[in-house]
C-alpha cells in the first residue's frame, strides 16, 4: 500500500494511457478517437514530467535564493529541466498530429457522411 | 515516512483528470465531449504548475485548452455534433478492455522499478540533468534553463519538431484544400447543417475580440522576447499569436481576416519560420563551426560567446514562433471552411 501512494503516479499514467488505448481501439467515432489519441498523449507526458520532478524544488528558472546562487545553483533545488523540454515540443507536435487526424475524419465524413465506422465500412463494401 | 512524499493537491487533481478524461470520452454530444476535453487539458495544466513544469504548463494551457479544442470545434462545426452508435457491438468493446486490462496489468507489475514521485536522487534526476542545471548559466547567461535547451543545447530537435509542425501543416492543406470556383462538387450538406452567420448578431462579442486581440499579441511578443527570463518561448508564443488571428476568424468572418492574411501569405510565412532557424544554423557552418553551435557567431552578434549563444536563441524563437503562428492558423482555416477558404465557424 505504501508503494502504491509513493509511486501513485505511475498508476494513473498506466490508467490513463490505456483509456486513451481503449477509446482508440474501442469506439466507433472518428472524434472521439482523436480525443483518446490525445488522452493517450497526456499519460505519457505526464510519466515525463512526473519522473523529473522533485519534492520541495523551485521551477527550472535559476534565481538568487537562501540556499543557492545564480551561478552555482543547488541541483537538488531545482526541477529537472530534460523531461520538460521533451514533452514541450510533443504538446506542440501533438497539436498539430491532432489537426492532420481530425483533417482526415474531416475528410472520411465528406465522403461517407459519417463519423461511425461501422457505417463507413458498411458504404465502403456496397 | 514521517512526511508524505506527493503532493496532495497533485493527487486530487489526478484523480479529477481521470474522472474529465472518462467523461469525455463518455458523452454521446460531441460538443460536450470537446468543452470537457479542454476542461480535462485545463488541470493538466494544474498538475505541471504544482510539479514545477512551468513552461509545459504554459504551453498545455496555450495548446491543449485553447487551440485544440478549437480545431475539434472547428470540425465538428462541419460535420455535426451527435455521436450515438447505431449498434454498441458490446463483445467488441469488452474484448478491447481486456485487452487493455491486460496491457495496463503488464505495465503495472514493473511499477516496484520506478523510483518513487519526487525523489531528487533518482537515476533521472541524478545522471545527466545537473550538467544542465549548473552549466547554463555559464554557457548562455540564460536563467531559464528549459529555453536554453530547448534552444541550443538540443537544437536539431527543436530544428525538426518545428519541421513537423510545418509539415503537419502541408498535409492538412493536401488533404483538405479544395479550389472552390474549380470545384465541381457542390456539397450542400455543409452549407445547411450548420446556423447561417449573422454579422449583426454578436455586436459584443466582435467588439471585445476587437479590444482583445491587440492586447493578446503584445503578451505574445513578450512571450517569445522574454522567454529567456520567464517561462515561455517560441512555441507558447507563436500558439497565443495564432489564438489571436483564430480569434478574429470566429467573432468575425473568415473572409474579413482572409482579406489581411491571404493563403498565399500564410504558407510563405509558415516556411519563413523554418528558414529562419535553418538560417541561423547555416550562418554557424558559414562562420566555421558546427551546425547550430552558436558560439561561433560570437563577432557577428553583440557581447561576448555566451551572449552570442542567448541572442541566436533569441533569433530561434522568433523562427519556431513564426511557423507555429501560420501553421496554426492554416490549419484552423482549412478545417473550419473544410479546405474552401470561404466562411467558417
């Protein structure tokens, strides 16, 4: 139980990429694919932040403070700054992978009519 | 364990973004889907501010809340909003939980590896990271040492994901764009499904879009300009100047902003954004060093090497800001007039 609060974390990011996993396999609509494509994105990012963040530490914006300098600044005082800047460039990245999946659905609805995919495939086999 | 080792907050907030994402992806109303979506975006947004993720926060909040839920409106816009499946196919639906019961199971039995949430002596934030953290300041004279790697530490990677934003642009234009006058396809569907625009309708809508939007792109400069001091940069800035435009395109007309930035500019100055990083990096080859290593412009730029390194930041982010600016923009437009460039949302 103790590790389960430690690392609870870890738990929800499991949970919340396999909901995204599940709505991508599972639901029948064009949208709500690309918003579990999106949730599915969220967990990830959320591991990275999660693992580079450390209890009682400043953002990663070197100021002058008590316990540290400007120019030689407590490592232990400031949150790691890596797995943020991967997961900066994904959110923007992931943006714009969202924007190509809802042009293409944009575009499936065009030609069939409708988001559901049973009756995409139902007009593709007539 | 005398003291909790996570943050209370944090776990609240966790578990309201479960219940958000659940429910989003529950609601039959696309519509309702897409407003809790940005609410479920909003307190991520929370959850990396209390985690000291400022600057992903800033652009979770700028990205996730804002544009994307725009583009979702956007299509929906042109397509309708109910989601009601004709037949649930029930097996299928608890077939793929178990499978991603079983996945979750497997991922969860290496949950005794991980290090536990906030541990500053993990192997993450031990190993590689506190080279950055004691070095930034001596390599750039940049504080923020999320933009100085970003930047230039990791600048072909931020080289290429703005490449990708550019690109992701281009493919929503090939798939989407259609020229209307050549069009021989009349889709009268679209044109009757959603509510006709009224431009005597919102008179207080369209005026304070009017007062805001000047406002908002003078936070975006800074943004961009003050990314070096305070969370921000290139991508949060360039996504707020493209709120902006879409702002204009939703409480106005499309064509009203189309007379201003026509396609033709939009693209040109999508790619600008890219030539300009690009550039910058040449000029470091043409001056006798690697590919992006701005220390060698140090006599072309003011200062000594290591503000030659912040200002070619500088010069960086004003590119990335550039591109995610017009591509936003390109790809709100070919979404929400469905690739005809006429009207929109």
């Amino acid at each position: 139980m103790e590790e389960f609060i430690d690392k609870f974390n870890y738990v929800l990011v499991v949970i919340l990429m396999m909901t995204g996993l599940w709505s991508m396999l599972a639901q029948n609509n064009l949208i709500k694919k690309c918003i579990g494509m999106a949730i599915f994105q969220t967990g990830i990012i959320l591991f990275f932040i999660s693992i580079g963040a450390k209890n009682n530490a400043l953002i990663p914006i070197l100021t002058e403070t008590a316990n540290h300098t400007y120019n030689d600044p407590n490592v232990n005082e400031v949150t790691n700054p890596l797995t943020q800047i991967l997961m900066l460039t994904a959110i923007v990245v992931g943006v714009a992978t969202l924007g190509v999946g809802l042009a293409l659905a944009q575009k499936v609805h065009q030609q069939n009519d409708s988001f559901d995919e049973d009756e995409i495939l139902n007009n593709q086999t007539k | 364990m005398a003291e909790l080792p996570i943050w209370q907050y944090d776990t609240l907030f966790l578990i309201l973004v479960l219940l958000f994402g659940i429910t989003a992806l529950a609601m039959q109303n696309l519509m309702a889907a897409a407003i809790v979506f940005g609410a479920y975006s909003f307190l991520m947004c929370l959850i990396w501010t209390t985690m000291g993720a400022v600057d992903v926060a800033f652009t979770e909040a700028a990205v996730g809340a804002g544009v994307s839920t725009v583009f979702i409106f956007a299509t929906i816009y042109n397509t309708g909003v109910c989601a009601k499946p004709k037949n649930p196919r029930l097996a299928f639906k608890l077939f793929a939980g178990l499978i991603c019961f079983v996945t979750g199971a497997f991922l969860l039995s290496a949950l005794s590896d991980f290090p536990n949430w906030g541990d500053p002596y993990s192997p993450v934030n031990s190993t590689i990271s506190p080279y950055y953290i004691e070095n930034t300041i001596r390599d750039t004279h940049v504080p923020n040492i999320v933009t100085t790697v970003l930047a230039d530490y990791r600048g072909f990677d931020t080289l290429l994901e703005t490449a990708v934003v550019f690109i992701a642009c281009i493919a929503i234009y090939s798939i989407l764009r259609v020229d209307a006058a050549k069009s021989k396809v009349v889709e009268p569907d679209i044109v009757t499904s959603p509510p006709a625009y009224d431009p005597t309708d919102s008179l207080i809508i369209r005026q304070a879009s009017r007062i805001m939007v000047p406002f908002m792109q003078i936070f975006a400069l800074y943004v961009i300009a003050h990314g070096h001091y305070s969370p921000g940069g290139g991508f949060q800035g360039g996504v707020i100047l493209g709120a902006s435009i879409i702002l204009l395109c939703i409480s106005f007309d499309l064509k009203y902003v189309l007379r201003q930035w026509t396609e033709k500019k939009i693209m040109i100055l999508t790619s600008l954004g890219v030539l300009i990083f690009a550039t910058v990096g040449l000029a470091c080859v043409i001056m006798g060093g690697e590919y992006l290593n701005y220390e060698v412009l140090d006599p072309i730029l003011p200062g000594d090497k290591a503000y030659a390194r912040s200002h070619a930041i500088l010069l960086v982010e004003i590119g990335v800001g550039i591109t995610v600016m017009f591509s936003m923009i390109g790809i709100y437009i070919n979404l929400a007039s469905n690739g005809r460039f006429d009207r929109g949302l």
